[in-house]
C-alpha cells in the first residue's frame, strides 16, 4: 500500500464514518430520552434513499401509503383511549396523525416535485412523521417497561418494516443522482463532490443538534429527560411529547442520510440494517450516552471499514462488528455495576 492509497482509503473512511454518525447521533439521541435501542433506524434510511428514487422515477413512493396507514391505526388508538378516559394531548396526536401527514400526501399527489432539491424536501415530509408514529404505536405503551423488553419490540419492528420495504419497494435497488457532479482534485487525490456534501451535511447536522440543545428550551427539556424523566415529569415537561420529538429528530436524521447515501450506492429494501448496525457500533462506543464519543466512534468504524476492505475484503464486516467486543470488555471494567432503573 502506498500513501495514494492509504489517502483514497482514508477519504472513504470520512464519508462512511459520516454517515454512521449520522446513525449513532439518532440512536444516542432516541436511548438517552426513551431507553429505546432503535434498530430500525436503518429501515428509516432505507425508505428515504428509496422514497426519493420513486419521486425521482415520477412514482408515488410506498412510503405515503406507510405513512396513512400509520396515521390512521394511531388516530384509532387515541380515540380507543380516549373513550377509555385516558387524557389525550389532541394537538400533538393531529398534528403528527393529520397535518403532516396530509402536507406530504399534497405535495407528493398534487406538488409533482421534480427537481432534486424539491424531491428531497418531500421526502423528508414523508419520513419524518414515521417516527412519532412509530414511537406512538410500538413504544408509548410500554414506555416503563424494561429495557429489554423495548429491545424485543426493536427487533419484531425491525422484522415488520422490513417485509414492508420489500412490499413498497420491491427487491430491485435504486440509486439517485449526486447532489453535487463537482470533480476536485486535492494533492492528487480525486475528491467526488458528494462525499464533499456528505461531510459538509454531517458537520451541519451535528452543530444544528448542538445548538438546538445547548439553546433551545425544547433542547434542554429533551436533556432533562434524558438525565432524569420522572424528575422531568415532576417539573412539568411531558414526557410522552418528548419521545415523539426525540424519534421524529430520529427519523429525520435517518432520512437526510438516506439522501446523502442514495447517489453512492445501490440501495434496496433491506440496505439500511447493515447501515443502522454499524452505527450502532458507533453509538456503543459512546456508551449510548456520550454524543461526542459516538462521533469519534463513527469515524474509527469507517476507517477500519474502508482499510479492511483493502487488507481483508472477505472480513470486513466481521471485523467491523468485532470492535463492539473490546469496547464492551473495557466498560464492563470501568463502568459501575447497578441494578436495573426502576
């Protein structure tokens, strides 16, 4: 290996650890305020990536039926609880179950986007609000359950989205166009444009979220919870608005990567698991709690990805997952040992 290469490699190793931090960010962000390991962060890229082909191909991207269907089977449930007089906070639950939904059936029935930028506006509109969905169906009911029980529902959910993938979508993959075509040439190195906009979104991404808790009232209550929900409840944050904020961010996230990711590889229906997964290795790294760990964890995980695709092509992702095993044997020792939060 010469330093071209090893410079190729480690520009490669940028840009996926981008987009793992991109996942680790949202995994951190939905653990710290819900105690929800979300596996299916992934499927969420997926449905982006392939939502913004469909739009690309003038289809009307499965995701919007998803969407409906979600809403409905919400409103329902909130009626069901409502009748059993269980207080609803109503403007939440219309605006995630009626205004959002309606806004991204309009723009995609009615709007016919056709530039790229256009596109993606619309696709955001129509992942975004799966989360909250989501979270309302799967997760609110069970929001004092244990950990491992809300990891269980992960995995069934995961199992459940992507069989709806592959209904949507079907098996083919899709790819969009970049976002960028620009070719530069750094110290002979050729960087593509997109993995320029890759980086740049992430960085954007990551000081937006800074901001937004370091500033925003909204930002330090989703903390609060985060560091103590039954003292968040007592001090009059809801905590049920919370976990619907903390997974539509979640979502979003999830579909921005899903743009970012779409003009750089072949996407199928169940593409986003592997992505989710090592983002999740990021966000072990991190101990689920540290954003800034998360991060660093990310970019050693596209290092190590890119540079064993090299050496080792056939391990790759084995050694990849294998970084999770070091990493938990050294918090085991350095971590204290306590009983499950009650």
């Amino acid at each position: 290996m010469d330093l071209q290469i090893a410079l190729l490699l480690g520009q490669d190793g940028i840009v996926n650890g981008a987009i793992y931090a991109l996942m680790a960010l949202a995994l951190v962000l939905v653990f710290s305020v819900t105690r929800v390991i979300f596996i299916p962060q992934g499927e969420l890229v997926a449905f982006g990536a392939l939502s913004m082909a469909a739009l690309g191909a003038g289809k009307v991207p499965g995701t919007l039926w998803l969407l409906v269907a979600l809403a409905a089977l919400v409103l329902v449930v909130e009626l069901w609880r409502a009748r059993r007089g269980v207080m609803i906070e109503w403007k939440s639950t219309l605006a995630w179950a009626v205004l959002f939904p309606a806004i991204a059936a309009a723009a995609v029935l009615l709007g016919r986007p056709s530039s790229i930028w256009a596109q993606s506006l619309v696709t955001l509109l129509l992942v975004t609000p799966l989360g909250p969905l989501l979270y309302r169906l799967a997760y609110r009911p069970l929001a004092h359950a244990k950990v491992l029980i809300l990891l269980i529902v992960s995995v069934a959910l995961h199992g459940v989205l992507v069989g709806l993938g592959l209904f949507f979508f079907g098996a083919e993959g899709s790819r969009t166009p970049a976002f960028s075509d620009a070719r530069l040439d750094i110290g002979g190195i050729p960087v593509a444009g997109q993995s320029l906009v890759v980086v740049g979104v992430t960085v954007l991404l990551v000081v937006l979220m800074f901001v937004f808790f370091e500033r925003s009232i909204v930002g330090k209550a989703l903390r609060a919870v985060a560091m103590n929900r039954v003292g968040a409840r007592l001090m009059g944050i809801p905590t049920d608005l919370s976990g619907d904020l903390s997974f539509a961010l979640a979502a979003l996230i999830g579909a921005v990567a899903g743009l970012l990711v779409a003009p750089i590889t072949t996407v199928y229906y169940d593409t986003g698991f592997l992505i989710g997964l090592k983002g999740f290795v990021a966000a072990i790294v991190g101990g689920l709690a540290s954003y800034p760990v998360a991060l660093l964890g990310a970019l050693v995980v596209g290092q190590l990805e890119s540079f064993s695709s090299f050496w080792a092509s056939a391990f790759k992702e084995v050694l990849v997952f294998t970084l999770i095993i070091p990493v938990l044997w050294w918090r085991s020792l350095h971590s204290r040992h306590v009983e499950d939060e009650e």
